[in-house]
C-alpha cells in the first residue's frame, strides 16, 4: 500500500501544480482530469480512499504548493517558503501541529528513523550548508521528496538517488501525531 501511495504521489506530482487540495472528491477530479487514473492502475474509489489518511493529505496538500517561489525565512504562499517555512506550514495545515521553525531544531524536535522505515509525511534532511540538518523536506514515497530549495527556485519534487542529494542526507525523521501517541502498538 505505502509503495502505491507513493507511485501515486509521484503521479500527481508529475501533473501540472493544482491549488491545494480540500477533499478526495476534488483529488479525484483532478486525477480523473488529468487521465492519472489509467496511468495508476486504480480506480477513482481506490485512489481517493488510498490518500484518505493524514500523511496522504499532508503530501497532497504539500504537491498543491509546487512551483510557489523560494524566500529566505519565508513561511507562506504568498511571500514564497524556505525549507523549512515549508515544512512547518504543510504540517501546521494538514495535521495541526506546529513544528519548530529551523531545519536543525525541528530535526531535533522528531523521532529518528532508518532511511529504509521512509513513509510519505516523513521528514528528510541534507546537509548543504556544511552544518548537519541545514535542509529539510518531505518524502513523498518512492525515493522521492518535496522541498523548497534555494534562492531563485521554486518548490519541486526531488530524487533522493541523484548523486547531489545522496551525498548529502543526513537523517531522516517521523512527526509524531497526538493520534500516533496514543494509537496501541500493532504487533
């Protein structure tokens, strides 16, 4: 399931930038609209009921913000995002939580994970700036991530397999949801 949330996502993601998405029914029109369904394998139902959950609508709702401009220290739409202005704003959006402002901080903020234990909604970081968690984004399955990167470019969808970004990963990290908290443990 996460691998097909992930190929959809992906899917998605190489459509044309949407406004944020609202419900499943207006995800569903817009995969219909772009004939992404045929594409995936999957039916309407399937599809809308796939990205039903938190991290689904977390990384929905991120891809709605592709193509919005990069600005040091921004933190919305319209003044444009940095890194982690983004990542903050997706996940005080979508899951009301409110992460710390920095790269670095919200890392420490975060329980740490494998990068083989990535599901869409996770955070990864980079080092690019010669200092440990200067970059942040978030994965959106299939060794993909979202991010704002720099100055001059516009938020976009990133392999983590390209040679840039390999080098450079740092770490990747799980928010935990109040609902993640106080879930059993599956065994």
């Amino acid at each position: 399931m996460i691998r097909r949330l992930g190929l959809l996502l992906f899917v998605c993601a190489s459509a044309q930038a949407a406004p944020p998405l609202s419900s499943t029914d207006e995800l569903g029109q817009l995969l219909a609209d772009k004939g992404l369904l045929t594409q995936i394998g999957g039916t309407l139902e399937q599809a809308t009921h796939t990205v039903s959950d938190k991290t689904g609508e977390l990384v929905v709702n991120a891809m709605g913000f592709l193509g919005v401009p990069y600005r040091r220290g921004g933190t919305t739409a319209q003044t444009g995002f940095d890194c982690s202005g983004f990542v903050r704003a997706m996940y005080e959006q979508t899951a009301g939580l409110v992460l710390p402002r920095r790269s670095a901080q919200q890392a420490a903020a975060t329980q740490t994970i494998e990068r083989t234990e990535l599901e869409p909604g996770d955070l990864v970081f980079f080092n690019t700036m010669r200092h440990a968690f200067s970059h942040v984004g978030i994965y959106v399955g299939d060794g993909k991530f979202i991010h704002a990167p720099k100055p001059g470019a516009r938020v976009r969808i990133e392999d983590m397999s390209v040679s840039y970004w390999n080098r450079r990963f740092n770490g990747a990290r799980r928010v935990a949801t109040p609902d993640a908290e106080s879930a059993p443990a599956a065994h």
